[in-house]
C-alpha cells in the first residue's frame, strides 16, 4: 500500500478541496481525511481537515501549493484571510512553520513588519519551543499508557471486593493473584489476597507513572507481567480473560511504537 503523507491542514473541508484542485490540475493523487469524524479526546479545532499526497509526489505538491498561495496573495492583498489573524496567530506562524506554505509564512512576516509588531530573534525560539513541547505532550498522550493505570486500578478493586465479599471480579485486572487466593483459601491468612492485589495493582500505578512518558523500560516490563500474566489465565481455562489480556498488549505495544517513531520525528 502506498505511503500517504500529511501535505496540508484545514479548518475546513471548503478550504481544503479548493487547493486540491490544483493537485488535481496536475494529476497529483490526494486524499482528503476529515479527523472531526474520529473521537478523540486531544481534538483541535483548526487542524481537523488533512490533506494528504503520495510519498512520492510531496515535494512537488509542496512547491505547486505553495505557488498558488503566492498567486492568491498577490490578487487578494490585504483581503487575504491571514489580514484577519490576531497579532498572536500571525506570530504562532512564524514560529511554527511546518504548518504553512512558504509564501503564507512570507505574507505573515511582511504582516508583522505592517503592524509593527516587536518580534525578536529569540522570541520566535521561545515560540517555537513550546509548540514543539505541546507537541510532544499531545503525542504522548496517544501511547496508550493509560491502559497501565486501568490494570492498576482494577487489580486494587479486585481486592476490595474480594475483602467485602463481593463476587465481582474484573478481567483486566490481574489474574495471578487468584492463585494466591486458591493457596490460602483454607489456611487463616484473609488479607493475604487484598495484599497481593495492591502489590500488584501499586507496582502497576508504578509503570503507569513512567509509561505516560514513553519510557521504553516502564512499557516493556509492564507489558511481560501482563503477557506472563495472560499464560496462566491460559493455564486456568480463562480463554476471554487470557485474549483479552494478549490483544490489549498489543494494543499499547504498537500505539507505543507509533508514538516513539512520531517523537524521534519531532526532536530532529
């Protein structure tokens, strides 16, 4: 399958197909992805129409786009939409280039010179630095390391119902800790299991702490307790348990491979 790169982000999807046409004009293929359709909970606003071109075709499709912007610059003047900017949303151009073409960043530039906005050197740097952090912190917030926080949580709740002599127990959470429960279930140890359950469900809140960073270490370890964790649900006959417990290791092991590759991007 081919590679599609992300060439372009819109507010709209008007916006969007109207610059499509010129890669349409030049028999570019495109793909025009609507992200409002997904459900996320780190949505934007301005950013949600993606326009996407072949691997192949990106820097031509670069150059093509950015010579219609100066083409609608020129013809438009100042009835261009980036005159209707704020002082901040002008500067927030500058300092975070990869968003825009080359002659939007040019017309923002020749902006800030027409307002006479006092913009130095090394308040573009700060800028820049901190949307490269929000970035970042928007990236990791896709690594799937919440999953450690559920086993966490769950395994404690476990615990809790095993103490108050509830019959409910969570699949996600932990399984082992039955065993420990079978091991002493006729000898006078009845904390035994709660114990077990919050060692378990602590150590698990534990990674969870340094998952959510997208330390490698904290997501290999948690990730072979919970695989090891799987083979004896396998062992005990919990089938639904043990695939479960397989498919969301899974889950956070290539959402945490995604996110390391997207965070090597962003640090070049």
């Amino acid at each position: 399958m081919e590679k599609y790169l992300l060439l372009k982000k819109y507010a709209d999807t008007i916006s969007a197909e109207e610059e499509a046409t010129v890669l349409k004009e030049h028999s570019i293929p495109y793909i025009i992805e609507d992200k409002s359709l997904q459900f996320r909970f780190d949505k934007d606003g301005y950013d949600l129409i993606h326009l996407k071109v072949s691997e192949d075709d990106f820097s031509k499709s670069k150059l093509l786009l950015n010579e219609y912007d100066e083409k609608k610059i020129s013809e438009l003047g100042k009835s261009h939409y980036l005159y209707t900017f704020s002082d901040k949303d002008i500067i927030d151009i500058t300092a975070n280039p990869e968003d825009w073409t080359n002659a939007e960043i040019k017309l923002a530039k020749q902006i800030i010179t027409e307002r006479q906005l006092n913009i130095t050197e090394d308040s573009i740097q700060n800028l820049q630095q901190k949307f490269t952090e929000n970035k970042i912190d928007k990236t990791l917030k896709r690594n799937k390391s919440v999953w450690f926080l559920f086993i966490a949580i769950l395994s404690i709740l476990n615990s809790v119902f095993f103490y108050s002599g509830i019959k409910i127990r969570f699949i996600f959470g932990i399984g082992i800790t039955e065993l420990i429960e079978r091991i002493i279930i006729n000898q006078d140890i009845p904390l035994l299991p709660v114990i077990s359950n919050l060692l378990f469900g602590g150590f698990f809140l534990f990674i969870w702490i340094y998952a959510k960073k997208n330390e490698e270490w904290a997501f290999k370890v948690g990730l072979i307790l919970y695989l090891f964790d799987s083979v004896y649900l396998f062992l005990m006959l919990y089938w639904i348990a043990g695939i479960l417990h397989i498919i969301i290791s899974i889950f956070i092991y290539l959402a945490y491979k995604k996110v390391k590759i997207e965070l090597e991007k962003i640090n070049k």
